[in-house]
C-alpha cells in the first residue's frame, strides 16, 4: 500500500491492486476513510467523514492533485 502524503490528521494512499481502476487516492482519519477520484476530481465514497471534513479534505486532494497522480503514475505506470 503506497503512501503518499500526510496533512495534518490525513493520510493519503492507494492500494497496489487498485491499480486497474481509474486513478484515485484514498484518505483516512482514525477509522474514517474516503476516497476521490483524481480525474476528474470527485468524491468517490465516504465512510464517516462529516461534510464540513470532506469540503476540507477536497481542497487538499485539489492542492496535490499532481503529486497524488505522479506517485499513481510511477506506482501503476
């Protein structure tokens, strides 16, 4: 499982087998977890996360929208 970056509370990853599925980038908080889709950029699903936190969330995925898909593209080619 490939981690790319922590912010704050937030660690960003991806999983080695999701590699087949459009580019993405999971998010986690303690048991909270999300995903986004990176192109184009939308929320994949959420489990737990409130929607104040999300907002938040979407703007850091929107920030490092290019490292999370370099790191995609070296990981998954």
């Amino acid at each position: 499982m490939p981690m790319v970056k922590y912010v704050g509370p937030y660690r960003f990853y991806f999983y080695s087998f999701d590699c087949n599925e459009p580019k993405h980038i999971h998010v986690q908080r303690d048991n909270l977890l999300g995903k986004f889709w990176l192109e184009p950029l939308t929320l994949s699903r959420n489990h737990g996360f409130s929607p104040k936190e999300l907002s938040v969330i979407m703007r850091i995925v929107a920030q490092d929208k290019d490292v999370f898909v370099e790191a995609w593209d070296e990981h998954c080619g």
